[in-house]
C-alpha cells in the first residue's frame, strides 16, 4: 500500500467519478426517460393515474429547474417538497417512486478500476473509510448501490450533502463526516475544488484522483495527484 497511508487513520472518498460511475451506457436523458416512465408504473400500481409527461412537468423539470441553486448556494433541493405539491403519498411510498425513478442509473452503474481492490487493501490495513459526496436524492438510494457493487462491505459510515442539505466544498459538510484529529484523515476525490480544496479548509491531507487528466493545480494539503486508483495500492 501507498506509504501516504501511513499514519492516516481515517480514509474518505468521494463517490461519483472516484468510485462509481454513474454515466455508463445509456445518456443521462435517456435514463431520466425510463426514471418517469418508472415512476408513472408505480403510481398506476397505486391506483394514481399520472403519465410519465406529468412526472416530467411537475417533479423533473421543476427539480431541474432548481439545480443552479446547488452550485451557487451549495445547497440541495427538497424533492420530497417538490413531489408533495402533487401527490399525497405515504413516506415509504414516496421513497419507492424516487428509487423508480433513480433505477436506470443503478443499472448502468459501474466500479472504477482498481476501486474494489484499493477498498479491500484498506480494510485489511484496519483503515476506517468513509464516503463524501454531494448528491441530489436522498442517501438510501445511493447506499443501495453501493451495496449492489459490493463497495458497502468495506464503508464504514456515509455522508451525502442531500442528509445535511449542504454541499461541498462547504467545510461544514465534512465536520459531519471527518473524524478528529483531522491530521488523521485523508481525503480522495476527483473534484479539485468539491474535494481538495474543500476538504483542505480544514487543513486534511488529500489525494486528487485527476483521472480525466484536467490542468495540473496546487494547494496546500494536496500531497498526491493520480490517474488510476490502482497507483495507491
């Protein structure tokens, strides 16, 4: 194992494009398209009659429409909020039509190479790992994947912002998740401002993950630029 492990007690990633890849096989507006088509079958099992047209306007581009409030604001949207403005539907209903709607993505999911292996090494090492991620729906959805890649067995604990309703690179999203002291922690990502330069305002040791090979940049806690996870292992 990579000698920047040493003396690192606490391992976190970050999930899309570190250790999943959720932009496989069919585009995005492809899956979007089975999403609604899933979620209007799952309504009709309930009796509710609403075409996946419907699921567009009023859950889908409403919620998009909302997305430039993510970056500019770091925060994530209440889908819950938008979803009750047109259905009345119990809690655990409401969580069924969203893991509808997510499904394609899940089924074109794909572990980035050497994800598993790096994963395991770490936990042979006794390190604890931990999962970062900003995402736009609730935290269930995106564990199931993870137990569906096999990845779960080797986390320990997740924080997704949708649970905290804040984003990073806000420093407050990892106090949520960093163990102290910090100087234990490492932090791997691929975004350099979400995952390096966030993390690194509270002065944690980090590892770019720069697989699609973006312009080479600097900071003060980066201690490692890679291409493949595998260079860790």
């Amino acid at each position: 194992m990579h000698k920047i492990f040493d003396n690192k007690d606490y391992i976190y990633f970050d999930m899309g494009n570190t250790l999943l890849d959720f932009h496989q096989g069919l585009t995005d507006d492809q899956k979007d398209l089975i999403g609604l088509n899933n979620m209007s079958s799952y309504l009709e099992s309930l009796g509710i009659k609403i075409s996946a047209n419907e699921c567009k306007s009023k859950f889908l581009d409403v919620l998009y429409s909302k997305f430039h409030l993510r970056e500019a604001e770091l925060i994530e949207i209440d889908v819950y909020e938008i979803l009750r403005t047109f259905l009345d539907l119990r809690a655990d209903q409401e969580d069924q039509l969203l893991k509808a709607f997510y499904r394609p993505y899940g089924d074109y999911i794909n572990v980035h190479d050497g994800a598993l292996d790096l994963l395991k090494v770490l936990k042979e090492q006794k390190k604890y790992i931990g999962i970062v991620s900003n995402c736009f729906l609730p935290a269930f959805i995106y564990q199931e994947i993870f137990k569906e890649t096999g990845l779960d067995d080797y986390i320990e604990d997740y924080t997704f912002s949708y649970t905290y309703k804040i984003r990073k690179p806000n420093p407050e999203l990892f106090k949520y998740a960093f163990k102290k002291p910090y100087e234990k922690c490492l932090m791997i990502g691929d975004g350099f401002k979400p995952d390096i330069l966030g993390s690194n305002q509270l002065g944690v040791d980090s590892i770019w993950y720069n697989h699609k090979k973006r312009r080479q940049e600097t900071a003060k806690h980066l201690k490692l630029t890679i291409e493949s996870l595998r260079e860790l292992i």
